[in-house]
C-alpha cells in the first residue's frame, strides 16, 4: 500500500498493491496494521455503508456535528469525483477543498479524518460507493453543507444539473452552518 498527502495534508490518497494475471485480480482493502502506519491513525472502524447511484448524482457534503466521523472510501463499480471540505475551524486549510477521482479502475481509497465535509459525484452511468466509518451514523448530528456554496468554488465535473436528496438541496453555506 501507498499513500499519498492532497493539498490537504491530513486528507491521504490510498493505493493498494494488486496482484493481477489474466485471472483477474486480488488486492487487501483494508489492513488495520498497515492503515496505521501509513495514515498514522488506529482506528476502529464501526460502520460499512454501500451505496449505489446514477450518473450526475451529487450526494453530499455531509457531515457529523456531534460523533464525527472519520472515512474510508472507495469505489468498486463506476467511476466518482470524491470531494472533501476542511470545516475545521482551528486548521490552516480551513474551508478548502480536495477532489480526487475514485473508480473501480484505478482502485484508490481516500482515508477523511473528522472534522471534514465529505460528498461525491457520480461520473459514470452508475457508480458503487463503499465506505468505513470510525462512529455510527447518527441522524439528529448530521449536517449538510451546500454543494453549490459559491464561497467553497467546487467544479465538480458534472455534465448537467446534479440529481439531488431533499435533504442535500437543502444544505447551508459554510458562512450559515455550523463547524468544528
């Protein structure tokens, strides 16, 4: 495994050693051992998720104000622009963004520690999205920051007006939400 710091350094671009022969391929998603040495971090993962979505599907940015979480993301079918927002107050990238674009193709993961908005496009006809979290999903914390907000100037790569939760369409700016 192989990791790589974005212009955010605690946000890290994993790649996994795959062993590949016209078989197809194998390679280790997730060692905690490892997990550890490259991001620093022993972390108890808690929570699987598994989505599946449609092209130009925009979820996100999500985030938990109380029990925050941190992430580990990837893509087994399709392709993604992962998208991640500094809402951390106290840090010098505060309010800065870092995209990278996750697939089945080429593999990587992205480790988002807390105290990050997290959400992702949908680049190809249908994308699968897996992701581990450090605490459970509490609905009454989660907060949605607006994916448009004008002052975050996120270009994410989509063809046409974004398919949107209610709950998304709804999300507040970072000036109007609240912070770590």
């Amino acid at each position: 495994m192989k990791a790589t710091r974005t212009a955010i350094p605690d946000l890290l671009i994993i790649e996994p050693k795959v062993f590949g022969d016209d078989r197809g391929f194998f390679f280790e998603s997730f060692n905690r051992r490892k997990f550890a040495e490259l991001t620093g971090c022993d972390v108890d993962f808690v929570q699987d998720n598994h989505s599946r979505s449609a092209k130009n599907v925009l979820r996100g940015l999500h985030y938990q104000i109380q029990h925050p979480q941190g992430k580990l993301v990837r893509v087994v079918q399709g392709a993604v622009l992962d998208v991640v927002v500094d809402i951390r107050r106290s840090s010098p990238t505060f309010g800065r963004h870092a995209a990278v674009e996750l697939s089945a193709e080429n593999k990587r993961m992205l480790w988002i520690p807390e105290g990050f908005a997290h959400g992702f496009a949908v680049l190809s006809d249908t994308a699968e999205f897996l992701y581990k979290t450090t605490d459970y999903w509490y609905p009454e914390h989660e907060r949605c920051l607006r994916w448009d907000d004008p002052a975050l100037a996120i270009d994410w790569r989509l063809q046409a007006a974004p398919a949107l939760s209610a709950k998304d369409a709804q999300g507040k700016t970072l000036a109007e939400t609240e912070l770590f």
